[in-house]
C-alpha cells in the first residue's frame, strides 16, 4: 500500500508513518511538506491513500482538499486536523470527497483508531460530530455494526448486512472513497444515470437525503470495505 503524507510538520509525519508501519509493515509513505509538493507527488505513480493536513499554509480553508481531489479524484483523501474541527467545515469537506479525519488533539488510541479505519477501507469521524450532529442529522440510523478488530485491516461489508444488493455495495464503497459518479460509471463499467440511480436508491434504502449523510452514517457504524484499491492518474484520466 502506497500512501501519500501531506503535512508541514516533519516530526508530526515521522510519527504518523510510524504508527502505520506498526498497523501495516507493508505501507510504503510518501512525504510531502505543502500543499504544492503534496499535488505533484500525487501525479506520481499510483496511491491507494493520502493523509492531508487541514491547515497548511499554502492550502488553507480546504484549498489544497479541493486542489488534491480536482487533480486526483479517485484518491481516497483522510485530513488531518490539529484543531477541534467544526460541524460546517467537517460537512464541506465531506462534500468535497474527504473520507474522514485524524484528529491530531486526540489521545493516541483515538488516532491509531481514525487510522485503522481509513486502511481498511472506513470513515473516522470525531466523537462530537457522529452522525447524530451534523447540520442535517440522517431520519433512521441502521443498527451498529461491528468496529474493525484491532488485528485486521481487511474486513469488508457484507451487503446483506445492510439489505442492499451487489452492486449497491460497490456503488456505496466508491461514494464513502469520495469519488465522482463519472469515475464510478467507469469503474463498474456501467453508466453515469444508472449510477445515479443507484446512488438515489441507497439515499432512500438509508433514509438520507445527501451523499454527505450516507458518508457520516457508514462513519457511524464503523463499517469498512477493504483497503482502498491504488489509484493511478492515468486511470482517472481515462475516466474523464
């Protein structure tokens, strides 16, 4: 697993890329200093995860987040907050395609914990802004499912599990990884208004009315859908 750290904080990601080595020996990190040098390493080579700073200084107020997922869709993008982030900026960024946070103000077990998440394929959020918090809190909430075990990144959803066919479940993985419906389209090999469809499909099967919603409520839950897959720039352009 390839893993691209955008941090100004050399110590911060020497630590980081620790505690990912002791989750995953296997993970090879990335590093990146700004926003400007995070965008090219991004364009080089394929990446299954990028861990992103909310606050650096050249790429402010989610600047660098829109700039990440402009030039790289498909990557799965983790921010990185040293503050209590708010309720509005968490839902901006969830609308943006971010999939979920790693609050530095937090103790070590909650950080080991937002990073488990994200190799395994699920979105961490923190405590204060459950899905029971946000702006628009979701109708009905499925029952809790079970939070990844401390010895496995590999657990997957089972579709069953949420009452949701196949393909609803892949459609349902892409969305929680942020990605766009067109690169959806491509990836499944199927159209933009059939993916559509099924994305209005899972919002009414989960009772929300946002992909921002859906996102918080797989949070919620601690559902994972496997590591994320790499992502190559040169698929995503063939996509678009």
């Amino acid at each position: 697993m390839r893993i691209l750290l955008i941090d100004d904080h050399p110590v911060f990601r020497a630590g980081l890329e620790t505690l990912l080595h002791q989750l995953d020996p296997s993970v090879e990190v990335i590093h990146a200093g700004n926003c400007g040098d995070g965008l090219r390493a991004s364009r080089n080579g394929a990446l299954n995860l990028a861990f992103l700073d909310l606050n650096l200084p050249d790429g402010r107020d989610l600047g660098c987040l829109r700039a990440l997922k402009a030039a790289r869709p498909t990557l799965p993008v983790v921010l990185i907050s040293g503050d209590r982030t708010g309720r509005e900026v968490i839902e901006q960024a969830l609308e943006l395609g971010a999939m979920g946070f790693v609050p530095k103000s937090e103790d070590a077990d909650a950080i080991i914990a937002a990073l488990r998440s994200a190799l395994a394929g699920g979105v961490f959020l923190p405590a204060h802004l459950a899905s029971g918090q946000l702006e628009h809190p979701p109708r009905r909430c499925i029952s809790p499912g079970p939070m990844p075990s401390h010895g496995s990144i590999t657990a997957a959803v089972d579709p069953v599990h949420f009452g949701i066919t196949k393909r609803q479940a892949e459609v349902l993985r892409y969305i929680v990884q942020g990605w766009p419906n067109k690169h959806i389209a491509s990836k499944l090999g199927i159209s933009v208004p059939v993916v559509k469809k099924h994305v209005s499909d899972l919002l009414a099967h989960f009772r929300v009315v946002s992909r921002t919603q859906l996102v918080a409520l797989i949070a919620a839950q601690g559902v994972t859908f496997g590591p994320p897959e790499p992502s190559d720039a040169r698929d995503e352009a063939a996509a678009s």
